[in-house]
C-alpha cells in the first residue's frame, strides 16, 4: 500500500512540474524574442530530471567556496 501511495504521489507531482516546466520554457522563449514553440522545436525540453535537494542554511557563509550553480534550463528554487 505504502509503494502505491508513493508512486501516485510521484507521478502526480512529476506532472504538476512537467507541465510548469513546459510553460516556463514558452515564457523563456518569447523572452528572447523568438516564438514560444522555439525551444520546444529544439527538443532542449525532452530530458527531465527531478532532483530534491535541500540545503540549510549556512552557519558561517563566508567559509563556502563560493557561488553555485546549477546547468539546467529551468530551475525553481522553493525557498522557504
């Protein structure tokens, strides 16, 4: 039972987040100045990835080693 609620849970979130991926690269897109369909046409938006991460807050910031960076097209940062 547990696995089943699980894997529904996923799938309904992974689609929520597919479809707000989609919309963004539309907005990204016109952004640039180009049609919205553009970056959809170049099949940049074919590879997904759901990658949770969590990251406290630092205690003493100014001992990281700097910026970081993801190399993704889309990525939203859920702050709390």
């Amino acid at each position: 039972m547990y696995l089943y609620i699980l894997a529904n849970y996923t799938y309904t979130n992974v689609t929520k987040y597919t479809n707000l991926k989609s919309a963004h690269i539309d907005i990204i897109s016109e952004a640039l100045g180009l049609n919205p369909n553009h970056l959809k046409a170049t099949e940049c938006d074919k590879r997904q990835t759901l990658i949770c991460n969590y990251y406290p807050a630092c205690p003493q910031p100014e001992l990281t080693l700097g910026k970081h960076t993801n190399p993704v097209l889309v990525f939203i940062l859920l702050q709390d």
